[in-house]
C-alpha cells in the first residue's frame, strides 16, 4: 500500500499537544482508507534551541525536502526573543520551499456560534489567500543606533533573484530603523492566480483584493496593478478591492461578506486572526502552506503559552490542518473522513464535552480521541 512520509514539527507551547492529536486523526484516517504515514519527527523550536543552541540546522531542511508534506504545531516561546524561533523556522521553511499560498478557509462549525450572528440561512465560508513570500516578511532592514543605517540584500528568492544595497542617515545622528517590503510581478501573478482559480473552483464570481494603495502607493499600487493583470484573464470574475482597514471594519459587521480574499502577506496575517475569531476560535482556524514543492499545513493558530500545558487547547484547528495536508496528498475520501469527524463531534458531543475554547471542558486529548474514534467508521 502506499507510504507518505510526512515531516512533523509540533514546536511550542500547545503547538506538541494539538499535534498530537492531529496525527492520531490522520494515522486512523490513513489506516481505514488503505495508505499510511511514515512521520519524520524533528524537535525544533524553544526546548531544542535553548538546550543545544541550534535553532534549524540545514541538513534538516534538506531532508524535509524529500518529505510528501510538513505537519506543523506552532512556533514561538517567551523565554526566546520575538521572531528568533518564528523567523529562524517558521518564515524559513515558507520562503525555503517557496510556499506563495497561505490559504486560510474560515468556517461556521456546528453548534459553534459566531460572536456576530449572522442572518438566518447564511454561513461563513470565506478563504483569505495570503502571499506567503514577499511584502514586510522578507526580513530586508536593519536598525542603527548611531545616525547611520546601511544593509545590502541579497536574496535568492525564486522565481528571481533579489539584490541591492540602501543606506539612510539622519542629522543630527539619531538611532534609526528601516524594513523594506517587496512585490514583484511573478510574485504578485502566481497568487492573484491561485485566488483567481480558487474563485472560479467555488463557483463565484468574483476575488476581493485587500489592500491599502491610498496609503502605501507604491507597493500597493503595484500589487492592485498586477492582480488586474490577472483578474483580467478571468471574464467571469469581478476583481473588488477594499482597503484593509474598511475590510475589517466590515468583516466585523458581516463576518459573511466576502469569499475569496486575497491578501498581501501582513493583510493576510492579521485579517487571518479577524476571520478566525469571526468563526468562533482560534483553536477552529486551519491552514496550509503551499508552493510547488514541499508543503506545509498548520493551524492559523501560534503557541498559546498562556494556555500551554492546562490542557485548555482547541486541538480542531490542527486536526483541520491535518484534513487540509491529506488533500493536499490527493487523499480526498480520508480528507473528508477526518472534516466529516470533526462536524460529528461537533454535533453529537454535549456542551460539556467541547474543548474549553467552544464553552465545553474537554481537555485538548479527550478531544483529539472523540475526533480520532468517529474517523475509524
Ligand atoms: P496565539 O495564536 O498563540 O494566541 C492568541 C490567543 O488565542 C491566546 O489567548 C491563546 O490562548 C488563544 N489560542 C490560540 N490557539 C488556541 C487553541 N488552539 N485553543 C484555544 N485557544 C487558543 O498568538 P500570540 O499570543 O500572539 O503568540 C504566541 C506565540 O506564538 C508567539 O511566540 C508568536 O510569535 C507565536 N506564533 C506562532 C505562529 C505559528 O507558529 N504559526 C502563529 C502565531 C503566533
Ligand atoms: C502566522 C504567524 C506568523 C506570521 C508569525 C509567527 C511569524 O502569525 O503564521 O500567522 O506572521 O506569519
Ligand atoms: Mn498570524
């Protein structure tokens, strides 16, 4: 029968716990559809880097190269500096592999009701599709103390190559910081594409375009452009754009507003957690990372720490995850399995027995094992 192997990373925080029971979903679902999972486990995160001092040493990355796809929990620890970990793996691995989709779906559940109802009959179902390797994420800047800031870039980023130096100054001397955003045109094409065909794929007729050129014109502006470029291809579609902060503004009054909303990286970031506060959780919030090589699913979610080790964790985000990842694999029938498990847990369990985030008290295994028992059929 057919082997996957599958590189896992659980991380920080809730990040082992809610992994923990992804795997236990996607292991029953492989066993009872006939394929099985060959896990590749690597430790990194905070306990590894501040035990060995090695944040993600590059043989480990090109091992994970050969994998069929990544399951990740979350990275990020208090103890550690901000982005240390995060940038050191997480943004890592999305601009190593060249993952330029972060596509985030944001849900109505069953009997999970939404802080903003919504009309009778409607449901959320809107997919943010973030650029995942471009923008303020491509750690280009720098920061000076003494007046004078300098960095050179020198980025080998496919499909291009990225190179050149800035130097800034102030007078008199004052301690200074930049950070350079990017777009370019293949970066910007290939994810209006992806949001094009994903609209076209869920029947609707148009793509919403988040975005904020009135302030940030050159960057945006020339985001706005290219994905018209694109849009343009695609007769049947609308492209609508909506400023970020008019597009949260109306996201907060009609959680159902849009369908597919496609986002420059930071825009997506945060409107990614909007939305999933909007479907009744982090803890329900999945996602996927994916480019033409290695792809990599993990909830929207990060590292909890303020509810790390209670067992408080809402482990459905990374069991979602988990269902993304398998069709991802083209394993539609188990993908389905472990979407249709998590609904009928919804549905079935008593209030008491919801994860603590969705009002119940069932700690993070217990529901990991309700999910896992309605998968084995
Ligand atoms: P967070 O997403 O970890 O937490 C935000 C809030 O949501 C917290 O109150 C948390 O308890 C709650 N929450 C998150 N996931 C939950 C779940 N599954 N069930 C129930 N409640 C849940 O965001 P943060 O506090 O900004 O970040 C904490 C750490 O995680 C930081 O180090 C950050 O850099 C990192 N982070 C990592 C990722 C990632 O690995 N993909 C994503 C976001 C943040
Ligand atoms: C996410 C996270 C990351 C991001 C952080 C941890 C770097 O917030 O996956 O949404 O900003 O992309
Ligand atoms: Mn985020």
């Amino acid at each position: 029968s057919k082997t996957y192997r599958i590189a896992c990373i659980p991380g920080d925080g809730i990040g082992p716990e809610v992994t923990r029971q992804a795997r236990k979903a996607l292991d029953v679902a492989a066993n009872r559809f006939g394929f099985s999972l060959d896990w590749q486990d690597y430790p990194f995160g905070a306990a590894h880097y501040l035990r060995t001092g090695e944040i993600f040493p590059e043989s480990a990355l090109e091992e994970m190269g050969g994998c069929d796809a990544l399951l990740l929990g979350a990275i990020g620890d208090p103890r550690v500096k901000p982005g240390e970990l995060e940038r050191g793996i997480l943004l890592t691995l999305r601009f190593r592999f060249d993952q330029y989709v972060n596509l985030r779906p944001a849900l109505s559940f069953p009997r999970v009701p939404l802080p903003v109802p919504l009309p009778e009959g409607r449901r959320l179902d809107t997919v943010v599709v973030r650029e995942n390797t471009e923008d303020l994420y491509m750690g280009l800047g720098g920061r000076a103390e003494g007046g004078s800031l300098s960095f050179s870039v020198d980025a080998r980023r496919a499909p291009y190559e990225l190179k050149g130096e800035l130097a800034l100054w102030t007078t008199p001397p004052c301690p200074l910081a930049a950070q350079v955003a990017v777009s370019t045109r293949p970066g910007v094409e290939r994810i209006a594409r992806y949001a094009c065909e994903l609209a076209v794929r869920r029947g609707e007729d148009r793509v919403t375009l988040v975005t904020k050129a009135n302030a940030v014109p050159h960057l945006y502006g020339f985001f706005e452009d290219e994905t018209a470029r694109v849009a343009a291809q695609y007769p049947g579609l609308k492209l609508e754009k909506e400023n970020v902060d008019a597009c949260c503004y109306h996201l907060v009054r009609r959680p159902d507003a849009f369908g597919v909303l496609l986002c420059p990286n930071l825009f997506g970031d945060i409107v990614s957690d909007l939305l999933a506060g909007l479907s009744g959780g982090m803890g329900m919030a999945a996602g996927g990372n994916i480019g033409d090589g290695l792809s990599m699913f993990e909830p929207v979610h990060g590292s909890a720490p303020d509810i790390a080790g209670t067992g408080r964790a809402n482990p459905l985000a990374a069991i979602l995850s988990g269902e993304l990842l398998l069709r991802h694999l083209g394993e539609h029938e188990a993908a389905d399995a472990v979407g249709g498990a998590v609904t009928a847990y919804l549905e079935e369990s008593d209030p008491e027995g919801l994860p603590f985030e969705l009002g119940g008290t069932s700690p993070v295994e217990r529901s990991g094992d309700e999910v896992a028992s309605r998968i084995a059929g």
